[in-house]
C-alpha cells in the first residue's frame, strides 16, 4: 500500500467511525522535492498519515510536492513571510546562508545514520537544531532522516582526488563548498525536480541527491553509466518541519506532544524504510548496465578529513566573529561521533 493510499485508508476509517467533525489543526505543508519521490512519501505524506492516526483525525495535513505552492529551495522563506503554515525542508539548502545549518545537514566525516539518530533524540542534538529554529522565530520537527546517500551517478568514473578537478557536479550543502574548496571542483545547485534532465543532457558530469532508492526512479542509473560509493559526502541527512513559533504556539498543549510523537515516529519509520529499499536498489544497480565504482579506502579517509577541517573552520570563523554557537553544537557532535567509535568493538553493524 502506497502511502497516499494508507492515508486515505486512515482518513475513511475516521469517517466511518466518527461523525464527520472538523479538524482543530490543518496544515499545508510544502516540500523540496517533488510529488510522488521517495522522500516525499517516505517524510511527508508518512508524516501526515501518523499525524492523523494518532491525533484520532485532530491534526489535517496536506502534503504538496515542490512548485505547488512556493519553489523548491523557497520553502524556509515561504515559512518565514507566512506564505504557508508549514515546511518541509533540509537544512542543506541554508548551509550557504548560515554554515550551522552544516551540522544537521549531514556532512564528509560526520557521523552515519545509527550514531546520528542517537545523537538527535538522545544526545542533545534535536534541542540544539530547535534552539537555532528558535532564534529565526520558527519551531522545528525532525521529520525524516536518511540513510547513506550515492556519492555520484556520474557520466565519468571517479576514483581518485584528480577525478574531481574541474568536475561539473551537482550538489548542495556542505558537500559543494568542500568539492569547491578542496577539489577545485564546479558544484551547481538545481532543485531536485530538475536533476535528471541536467545530467542527461550533460549539463553536468555527475549528480548526488540522495539514497540509492531515492535515486531510482529519478532514473540518474539510465542516464549516467558509472554509479561511485560509499557516499563519504552524505553519510545521513536530516529533513524537518517548520512552523512559525506563533502558528506552533497556536496549537492545543494536548495535541502538541502527538504531533512531535508523530514526527519521531516517521523519522524511525521512514528510516528503516530507506534502509530496507536501499538494499534492493543496489542489488538491481549492480546486476544492471551500470558499473559500481568503490572508492578506495585512503580517498574515502582523505574525503572525510576534509569535510571535518572545513566545518571546524566554518566553526572558528563564526566563533571569531563573535557567535561561538557553530563551536558549541560541533563540539558536542564530535564527541557524540568519538563516543560512538571507541565502542565499536562490541557494537555489529552488519
């Protein structure tokens, strides 16, 4: 059952149950990517079917794919101006205007998705990402957080440093300013919707976006032959909600822990899905037209340094500046991430 369709299987079910009541809380939610994509009904509509069963059909909210309402990379602001009730967004595409955002974003050499979903519910790590929220006057849900993404479906193989020089790629967050940086590469940011064509008409040598699943039915396998892991540069990311802090204060104090128990839930959820669907996905890639190129282990390592080195400069710089808190929440990360590694003699993964 799709998930547009376990929605509507929940919404019949209250009807029939109930008399037909109004809800006290609907929400147009817009999302970055498009209708239908995985993220879309894996985050979103998962979200909005959760919301609805445990608010008892209290909570209404209607999912729509990036362009509906406002542009894909434009839901933050369309937040912000009141334009919508809510968003569903990455902190990826604020890393340019706030390099904090980095942190929640998913970075190279940052932790992998079991050490990171810890870190956001049990260490600390969701209460930072809504104290940041808080001082843009918007409240944050964790809702979505992914698996390892594909470092590139790429139209020319990769496996080394000098394979990124001068590479048209497409990409976001903190992973284009490292690629920039470091590799004297030419990152673009196009919204998800329009990746394929980019790649297909070579408008770019190599594309990332998400999951292997994810990826799938953009189709990037069919239009580029080399498919290059792990995904060093995106070893998780995170999706949320946003609201205006008044919209959220708004909200029933009853109902207000349901739909952050909803939000937790889709996380989990949604995760485990990812993981499950991202396996098949492999497998079919690897069996197909497509040659899988791994990369070395000294490169991944190098990748990985890299990534940490710009986000502790990013983190001096603002602290230079007089704001220590990129400082604060980074440390707290790297020792959550230390703490997670020195155990991992007891800990199977596989």
């Amino acid at each position: 059952m799709t998930q547009k369709q376990r929605l509507a299987a929940v919404l019949i079910s209250a009807s029939m149950a109930s008399p037909v009541m109004a809800a006290e809380i609907e929400w147009r939610i817009p999302t970055s990517v498009p209708d239908g994509s995985p993220i879309f009904e894996n985050f979103l509509e998962r979200f909005a079917v959760n919301a609805s069963t445990l608010t008892e059909g209290r909570v209404e909210i209607s999912p729509f794919g990036a362009g509906v309402l406002v542009p894909a990379l434009q839901v933050y602001e369309a937040v912000k101006e009141g334009t919508v009730d809510a968003g569903h967004s990455t902190p990826s595409y604020l890393v340019n205007q706030d390099p904090i955002n980095a942190i929640f974003a998913g970075f190279p050499g940052g932790m992998g998705p079991q050490a990171y979903i810890n870190w956001i519910y049990e260490g600390g790590g969701l209460e930072r990402l809504q104290e940041i929220r808080a001082s843009e006057g918007l409240h944050s849900l964790v809702v979505g957080i992914g698996s390892t993404e594909v470092f590139a479906h790429s139209n020319v193989p990769i496996h080394g440093p000098e394979d990124l020089d001068g590479i048209k790629y497409r990409t976001s967050g903190p992973w284009a300013e490292v690629m920039r940086e470091y590799y004297n590469a030419v990152p673009t940011v196009v919204p998800p919707g329009d990746t394929y064509t980019l790649l297909q008409r070579n408008g770019v040598d190599a594309v990332e976006w998400a999951t292997p699943s994810s990826n799938q039915p953009e189709g990037f396998h069919e239009a580029a032959r080399y498919i290059v892991v792990p995904g060093v540069h995106q070893p998780t990311f995170l999706w949320e909600v946003v609201t205006r802090q008044e919209t959220w204060d708004q909200v029933p104090d009853d109902l207000k822990p349901l739909i952050e128990a909803a939000a937790k839930l889709t996380t989990y959820e949604g995760l485990s899905n990812f993981y499950h669907h991202d396996l098949q996905a492999m497998e079919t890639y690897r069996s197909g037209r497509n040659e899988v190129i791994s990369l070395d282990d000294s490169f991944v390592g190098e990748l990985a340094e890299n990534g940490r080195e710009w986000m502790n400069n990013q983190a001096t710089e603002r602290s230079q500046a007089g704001d220590a808190r990129m400082t604060d929440i980074l440390e707290g990360y790297n020792e959550y991430q230390e703490r997670w590694s020195a155990q991992q003699d007891y800990l199977i993964t596989n």
